[in-house]
C-alpha cells in the first residue's frame, strides 16, 4: 500500500465522523493525550495568530507554546500553500456567525 492511499485511507476515516463525540472518540483511540495536546495547541495559536492582537511573546505567555512552535504555525497560516489553518478559521468563523 503507497503513502498517499495510507494518509487518504486516514483521512476519509475522520471525514466520517459525524459528530464531536465521535470525533472525540476517534481522536482518543488514535492519538496519545500528548499527540492530542499538542494539536489543540497549535489551533490555539493559529486561533490567536488570525486575531492579531497578540506578539508572538505574549501567545507564548498565555500558552506555554514554544516560540518555534509559534512561528512554525504562523508561516503555515501565512506562507505555506496549504491553508488548511486559513480554511478551517474562515470556515469555524461562518459558523459561529450563524451562532450569534
């Protein structure tokens, strides 16, 4: 079996998933609760970096996240051709519009 049937494999898997719970449970049996720690951290900081209120000293205060981890996902929000951060926070933004 290639990577690339592998990782598509893993990734209709958690497409899947049909509510937090599920997704909830997935994540637990799949990940450490450091591998899980750590993903919710980045977030976190791709959270705070979209808002631009904060230096990359203070997100680390508020955190404890490394200020290479910091940079790292900042130059995936803005520079690498990914963008699954700027997908996901303009997509969670719509939803918490159609919330309030």
């Amino acid at each position: 079996m290639s990577s690339k049937t592998e990782f598509d494999t893993l990734y209709h898997a958690i497409l899947a998933l049909q509510s937090l719970e599920e997704c909830t449970a997935f994540f637990q049996d799949l990940c450490t609760p450091t591998e899980i720690a750590a993903m919710k951290e980045r977030w976190r900081v791709a959270q705070l970096l979209d808002q631009k209120m904060l230096s990359y000293r203070e997100i680390h205060q508020e955190t404890g996240v490394s200020l290479a981890t910091i940079g790292r996902v900042a130059r995936f929000l803005t520079q690498e051709t990914y963008q699954g951060y700027r997908l996901i926070l303009d997509r969670t933004a719509k939803d918490e519009e159609l919330i309030t």
